[in-house]
C-alpha cells in the first residue's frame, strides 16, 4: 500500500495551524526541523493525516485545507488509520519512520472542533517516529515496508 504527500506543514508553535512548505528536513529521532512539536524526548515526533479525511470536514461545509488540523504531512491514497502501530513506512527516498500511535486524545477542543462539531485528527491522524532522516519534498511517496505486511 503506497500514498504520496500532498502536503508539508509546520509550525514555530504548537496549538496553530500549520504553514505549508515544499521541503523539509527530517532529523533521526526528532521530527522536522522548525516544526514545534518535533523533539526526541516522544513518540509523536510527525503527524500525518490523509487529504481524504480533510475531505470529510470540508463536505460538511467547513473551509479547511492541508495543515489546519495541526498535521505536519497530508498524504493522499494511502489508509492512515488502518496502519497498525510498529508498522515502518519509508516516507520519500530516505525517510524510515515508525507508527507510534493512531489518533488522540484531545485535552481541549481545536477551533475546528467549535465550527465543526466534530475534528477528525484525534480519530484519523497517526503520529511517527523517526528512524532515519532525510529531505521529504511535495509529491514524495509513503510505502508500507514490505517486512510488515
């Protein structure tokens, strides 16, 4: 099973809707460079979450696009949510991550929550961490490693 990136997002600070960008450093067992929630201190060093979720807010009428649920890659054609944790993905040529968790728990509710009713990042969004780093780009791949399947 393979999708691709349709967009990279990061943010200075956590709690905001994330920028995109057309590349990004990725730091083995840390995250993203200038993203916030990077750090080798946990596991959810990268969140990801599927244009097709995204699709589900905007059908029911909110004005929302890649980034504003806080992930820090959207991804298109691939099931985010039905990777089991431990499940290694190589994400672009170089990027070797770790599933660390499916959903969360949201503390308080997003701003998303309150147009809404609803947020589909704490059901649909997987977190990863990171193996080996690399440079991911706009349009690079997401596979399933063969040796989880």
């Amino acid at each position: 099973m393979a999708g691709r990136i349709v967009s990279i997002n990061i943010s200075g600070r956590k709690g905001v809707r994330k920028k995109p960008v057309s590349e990004v450093i990725i730091r083995d067992n840390f995250g993203m460079e200038g993203d916030a929630h990077a750090s080798s201190e946990w596991h959810r060093q990268v969140s990801l979450l599927a244009l097709e979720s995204i699709r589900k807010m905007q059908q029911k009428g909110l004005d929302v696009k890649p980034g504003d649920f806080a992930e820090n890659i959207t991804t298109e054609g691939i099931d985010l949510p039905g990777i089991p944790v431990g499940t290694r993905l190589l994400i672009g040529a170089d990027v070797l991550a770790e599933v660390s968790q499916i959903g969360k728990e949201c503390h308080s509710r997003c701003a998303i929550y309150y147009q809404a009713g609803d947020c589909v990042m704490p059901k649909e969004g997987i977190f990863i961490k990171i193996i080996r780093g690399g440079i991911l780009k706009q349009g690079d791949m997401v596979e399933i490693q063969k040796d989880n399947l």
